[in-house]
C-alpha cells in the first residue's frame, strides 16, 4: 500500500475538537471507487460499505 496516497492538507478549522452531539450527527466522507464522493451522516450509514465480490 502506497501510504504517499493518504497526504493531503487539512486546515486545523477543519479538525473536530469536540464530539458532536448527538453522536449520529457524526459526518461521514464516502468515496466510491469510480471517484463518486458523497457525505453521510452516521445515522444514515446503512448501504455505505461494498461488499466483495470476489468470493474469497
């Protein structure tokens, strides 16, 4: 794994310094391997992870 890949900027108004409440309300940043990116609430991540399909 190329861990180069995970480098980016992140301005520190950007960084959670306190928990959400309520805790659901928690965002989620999703990116799908076709590039799709969408966000999500916590509360709403049923149907967000992909299943395999290899079979393994």
């Amino acid at each position: 794994m190329r861990t180069d890949l995970f480098d980016f900027d992140l301005p520190d108004d950007r960084i959670a310094l306190q928990p959400v409440s309520p805790r659901d309300a928690a965002r989620l940043l999703v990116v799908r391997a076709a590039r799709r990116v969408f966000d999500r609430t916590w509360a709403r991540k049923e149907g967000i992870a992909e299943h395999p399909t290899s079979g393994v």
